[in-house]
C-alpha cells in the first residue's frame, strides 16, 4: 500500500465504506483524515476534523451528496 496522504471529505454511508475498505486492505488508519462537520466517531487513528484543513494531501476523495458541495 501506497504512503499517500488523502483528505475524505464526507463519511456517510458511500465514504465510510471507503474507509473501511481501504483499512481492511492494509492502510495505515494515520494517512487519512476524514472532514466530517458532525465530527463523527473514526476507527482509532483516523484523523477527524470539522471543516477542510490548511494541510497537502496527494489524494482528495469528495464523498458526500451533490446537494452538499455548497456547503
């Protein structure tokens, strides 16, 4: 598995399944920080922040309604 760095943005249904997936496929929980404004529970090691951060990230994953972008 890659060292990437990725910034999910939205852990609903759709982007928490990414993110279990790509955990149960052998990535390190500490590479990816998930937006989520509701601060919602990760699995341990997950980073969670409430807006998007200031951070580089090499990848970006938008995973949240079309509905939702304006916010």
């Amino acid at each position: 598995m890659t060292d990437a760095q990725i910034l999910l943005v939205g852990a609903g249904n759709m982007g928490g399944a990414m993110l279990r997936g790509w955990l149960a496929a052998g990535m390190r929980a500490e590479q990816v920080t998930v937006v989520s404004p509701s601060m919602r529970a990760m699995p341990d090691g997950v980073r969670v922040v409430a807006s998007i951060p200031a951070d580089t990230f090499d990848i970006v994953v938008l995973a949240l309604k079309p509905q939702q972008l304006p916010e």
